[in-house]
C-alpha cells in the first residue's frame, strides 16, 4: 500500500470518495420509500378510538422491549412514577407470585413496619396483589389488586 515512502489512504472512511457529507449530493426530489405524511393523523384517529374519547396521562410500555402495555391509565398523586389502569394490551397476570398487605390503620400508623406480609392471612384488612408482567419479554411491570385494577411502577411513560 505504500509507493515511495507516501501511504495510501483510499481505504480510509475519511478519505473515501463514497462517503457523502455534504446536503448538496442528497436528491431530495425522490420521495422517500417509506413516508406518509398522514400517518400521524392516522395515529392520533386510531388511539382516540381505542380510548373512546377518554383522556390518559400517558401510554405506558414495557422498559425491558418497549411493547405498548396501556393506552389510558392515570398517574398517581403522590408517586409520579407510578400508574394504575383497568385496561391494558400485552400484560400477563403471575398466579405464582402473590403479596398481601396489611391495610389495618394501626400498621399505617407505624410506617416502619407497613409493607407486605405473607403471614397475616388472619387479618380482615389484608389486601392481595398479583404480579403483572410483560407478556412479550416476561419483564415484571406492576400488579393488579384484588378489584382488577393494575398499578404500574416499572414502566416508560410517553406523552399522550
């Protein structure tokens, strides 16, 4: 590759006379293969459908492969990350995995011990959740409580 002690840089990316970089040798008169300048009104008509005129806070998907979970939830009050919903698209249920709480008001009261028991499964006020997960990649998202009502806490919010 060398002549004379002068190496030949043809091979290099930079120096290529393939490469383009410059807007001047892009033909912008050829429409692209793949545009459609009304697919997003298509969209916006297609989920305004599927959610019956109501409005979300946002669209939920999967964090692991991005599949769509739920296109009308609302965002919790006080925990900004999380979400509950009723309906959703893509979601299994886990019967293998369940958690119970503890919703009396004496255990509310002392924080440090609230949380999710297995145990007290003598307690009236014990509420059960079950584990929801993707149905695509199997990655956990949320649960869903006894009233089938899901509550999401790992998941990518978009806006709506």
């Amino acid at each position: 590759m060398e002549e004379d002690g002068k190496r030949d840089n043809t091979d290099s990316p930079t120096n290529s006379q393939q490469t383009v970089s410059d807007d001047d040798e892009i033909d912008y008169t050829t429409k692209p293969e793949f545009y459609d300048p009304d697919l997003d009104d298509n969209d916006e008509k297609w989920i305004d459908k599927k959610r019956h005129g109501h409005d979300s806070d946002a669209v939920l998907s999967c964090p692991a492969c991005f599949t769509t979970l739920c296109l009308e939830c609302q965002r919790h009050e006080k925990y900004l990350t999380q979400y509950r919903a009723v309906f959703v698209v893509n979601c299994k249920i886990g019967n293998d995995k369940v958690l119970k709480q503890n919703t009396s008001r004496s255990r509310k009261r002392n924080r440090g011990k609230e949380g999710f028991d297995g145990d007290d499964a003598h307690s009236t006020n014990i509420e059960t959740f079950k584990q929801v997960c993707c149905s695509v990649c199997s990655t956990e998202v949320g649960v869903i409580d006894q009233d089938e009502i899901y509550h999401f806490f790992n998941v990518l919010p978009s806006e709506s």
